[in-house]
C-alpha cells in the first residue's frame, strides 16, 4: 500500500502536466481568504515591473516566483505590492502581485509606510496575501 502511494506521488511530480500558475495563484488566494487570520501590515512600496522582468526576480524580493499570464503581452507591466508584518515576534515581508487586481485597491492612494491588513495562514505564516478576488486589506 505504501509503495502504490509512492509510486502514484512519484508519477504525478514527474509526468502529469503542471497546472496553470494563474489558476494556482486564484486558488491560493481564495484558501488563504476562507481560513486566513488577519494582522495588521505595512505597505513597504508599490513596484511596477515590466511582465518579462518577473522572470528572475531580485533575491530576497519574493517569497514565491510569480508567473507572467500567457495572456499577458511581453511590454505590459506588472504591479507588486511589498509589505510586512509580524506575527509572534517573527517578522516578514514579502510581496503580491497585484496585476489584474487593480479595480479592488486605490493605487493611486497607496503609500510607503500606510497600514494594511493582511491575511496569513495559521499553519504557514509566511503564506500570505493582501488582495484577494472579494478581499482587499489595503485601508
């Protein structure tokens, strides 16, 4: 029974397709809004970078590598919103792309330094999100 488990874990990582990075991003979101704790952030700054650039992002300036979309042409820019927060004396900071999520935040009102809530998972801290598809923690 455990060698069938490995065997069928095994297959997956190698041979099945990998899912669509932006349908993943969707579905993480959406988790982190249902069971996720809210604790109060900083905007640290918004980035805007070209899609192409997202590629090999800066060390240190993403917890996780973002996917341009297929849909999204080669020149456009993406937007990145670097924050922090401290959860049990531990603190983070981390960034979200915000592409495609404008139409929940007020960019042109987002500032260094302004407070955010922030939704992490208990069981991973450092799994977070600041804008969801029906959320938005910038105040």
């Amino acid at each position: 029974m455990v060698v069938a488990a490995g065997a069928l874990a095994t297959h997956r990582l190698f041979f099945t397709k990998p899912e669509d990075p932006e349908g993943e991003e969707r579905r993480r979101r959406f988790e982190l809004n249902q069971v996720g704790r809210i604790v109060e952030g900083l905007v640290v700054e918004l980035v805007e970078t070209p899609a192409s650039a997202l590629v090999q992002p800066p060390s240190g300036m993403m917890s996780r590598r973002p996917t341009p979309s297929s849909s999204v042409v080669a020149n456009s820019m993406r937007r990145l919103i670097r924050y922090s927060y401290s959860i049990s004396g531990v603190t983070y900071e981390t960034a979200q792309d915000v592409t495609g999520l404008e139409e929940r935040l007020c960019l042109e009102r987002l500032a260094a330094g302004q407070p955010a809530s922030v939704k992490y998972d208990p069981s991973n801290p450092s799994n977070s999100i600041l804008v969801a598809d029906d959320w938005s923690g910038i105040h």
